[in-house]
C-alpha cells in the first residue's frame, strides 16, 4: 500500500520538506489518472505509522499500519462521496448513490476533530475528490479549518482546484502531483503488462493510470460483446468457454450484466420494452416469450445473492459457471 509510483518520488520528497511545519490542511491537486489518491493515502499512512522507514514511507508492518490497511484506523477519516464507496448497499435499497460530498458528511467529522487521538499522534481527514462537496459541505469545512485543534491533517485531493472556494484554498497548503514525463509513464504501463502503450497513453492525455483505465474498458467491451452473444441464444451457449473467459472479471461486473440483461427480459416479457439493450430488442423478445416468468424471478433473486456475496469468491470461473448454467436452464424453459 505505501509503495509509491516511480514518477512521485520527487513530490514525496517535496512532501517530506513540508512535513517539518506541517500545515492543518494540504491541497493535492494535479491531473486525473496520475495517482494522487494513492499519494495521498500514503501521505495518511506514513503520518500514523509508527516506526516509519528513513524516506518517510510507512512500515506495513506495525500495529497501526495493519490498521489502516484493514482501513479500520480510529485515526484516519476518507469522506468521499457515497457513488464511490457504499455504492452495494445504495443500489439496494433503492436510492440512488450521492455523487457529492453532503454536510452531514463533514459534520460528522466534529466529533472525531474535537476528540484527541487514540494513538497519540496525528489524525488525517482524506477527502476525495474534494470538488464533489457541495455548497453547505464546503462551509462547513471551512469553519474546521477556521478553529484546528491539535495534530491534524486535512487532505484535498482535487483535479478540479477552481471548483473549490477560495476560502478554502487559501487555507491550505498546495502540492502539485506533476504527469509524469510520457517515458517514465511508458516504462510503466509496460510493466503492468500493455504491449504497445504510447497510442492509449496519448489517448490518455499522459496520464498513465488514466491509460490503464482505458486499456481495461477496451477489455471488458470484448468480453461484454461475447457475453451478449452467448446470453441471447441459450441454446447454443457454451457456459464452460465463456466462464473460462470471464475469469480475470470483475465478478460483480458480471453479475450486474446478468442482472441488466435479465431485467430487460422481464420487461419485454411484461411491458414489450427493453431498457439496457435497445438494439437487441427483438431478440429478447422472441426469447422472453419462452421463458417462464417465475423461474426469472427466481433467478433474478440468485443475482441478487450472489452480488451481495461477489466481492471475494473464492473462484470466479466456479461461481460464473453455475450461475451461466442456472441462467441457460432457466432460458430454456426449464427453470
Ligand atoms: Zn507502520
């Protein structure tokens, strides 16, 4: 976890020169796709580490470096908008997933500012990405900063520092996460395994990690693609093939492909529209007209399960097939 990437050395060390007169709040700002959340996590970790090693990095091996691993510190907050953590929980229930940081986000933080530490030394505040607070949260943000108690750290991380009020930015201390040169980002992608990287680097705007983002999506629409062709014409669907494909796959990915493309069968069966696949529409319905409504319901209710229980299998490629060979059973009429 506190590994750096070979392009922020320098910014750590610019970091390590600020850490003497520490500030109470620290702006990371820089292009999208560099790693500056990683950074910044590493900023938070060396900070609550107990033995750190000479360049300033975390140990990964002491009691409060096990802790923020487990991301169980009592130390340490990340507030991020609720889309990009409790996102499972969210869609459950039905309500949309918060793209922005809310006040009672931030208010939640009195308590935690006002306590001292349960390990003595710092406290660090993430807030990523710190554009997405909205009005009320900004505010409220503010007044922490305005009355800062003890061994604190605040730390913004925005590709958007316009976004931000100015009365906020002037309250923080700015590091700049630089792109790193295209060389350095090309000898990287390289060793995370992409052949010929120049092409979606540049794509990338030279943001390597924007780069592997963009490598992944090219991925996935060929498996998407496949997994289409093999849902659509249950008959011929080879479950063992494609699951062996899918097995470097997100599991909860493809559950929720699952999951769109059964609730479009279910909705051309009941209504005659589809919602997720628009071009494919007169396939599900010849094939929604043979399936059995109560045995897609049941299935649906499977998917449901299984997406609750997707975030570690034990065996993707096991869990893909007998869901692939539940849903061509229940396809087939003889759910
Ligand atoms: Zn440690």
């Amino acid at each position: 976890m506190s590994k750096l990437y070979p392009w922020q050395n320098e910014l750590w060390q610019r970091w390590i020169g600020l850490r003497a007169r520490l500030p109470h709040a620290l702006l990371l700002k820089g292009p999208q796709g560099v790693g500056k959340l990683d950074f910044a996590m590493a900023v938070a970790q060396s900070l609550l580490c107990r033995e750190p090693q000479e360049g300033g990095l975390a140990c990964d091996s002491c009691p409060s470096c096990h802790w923020f691993q487990q991301q169980t510190h009592p130390d340490f907050r990340l507030i991020q908008p609720e889309i990009l953590s409790a996102q499972e929980e969210a869609n459950e229930s039905g309500k949309k997933p918060a793209r922005q940081i809310s006040v009672d986000q931030i208010r939640a933080l009195t308590d935690f500012s006002t306590l001292s530490a349960h390990q003595g030394g710092y406290r660090v505040v993430l807030i990523h990405p710190a554009e997405t607070m909205n009005a009320s949260a900004a505010n409220a943000l503010l007044k922490t900063l305005e009355e800062p108690a003890g061994q604190m750290l605040f730390i913004l991380v925005t590709h958007k520092p316009q976004q931000l009020p100015p009365t906020i930015l002037s309250r923080c201390l700015a590091l700049a996460a630089p792109l790193p040169s295209p060389d350095t980002s090309v000898a990287w992608l390289k060793q995370q395994g992409l052949d010929d990287p120049s092409i979606l680097l540049a794509q990338a705007g030279f943001a390597p990690l924007q780069a592997v983002r963009l490598a992944e999506e090219v991925e996935d629409v060929g498996e998407y693609q496949r997994f289409l062709q093999e849902v659509g014409r249950p008959a011929q669907f080879d479950v063992f093939a494609l699951a062996e494909q899918l097995q470097r796959t997100d599991p909860a990915k493809v559950i929720h492909w699952l999951q769109q493309w059964c609730y479009d069968l279910g909705s051309a069966k009941l209504t005659g529209k589809v919602l997720y696949h628009p071009n494919l529409a007169d396939a599900i319905q010849s094939l929604a007209a043979k399936i059995e409504i109560f045995g897609l319901l049941r299935y649906q209710k499977d998917l449901l399960v299984a997406r609750r229980e997707a975030t570690h299998p034990l065996n993707p490629r096991l869990q893909f097939e007998s869901l692939l060979l539940a849903y061509r059973q229940m396809a087939m009429g003889n759910g």
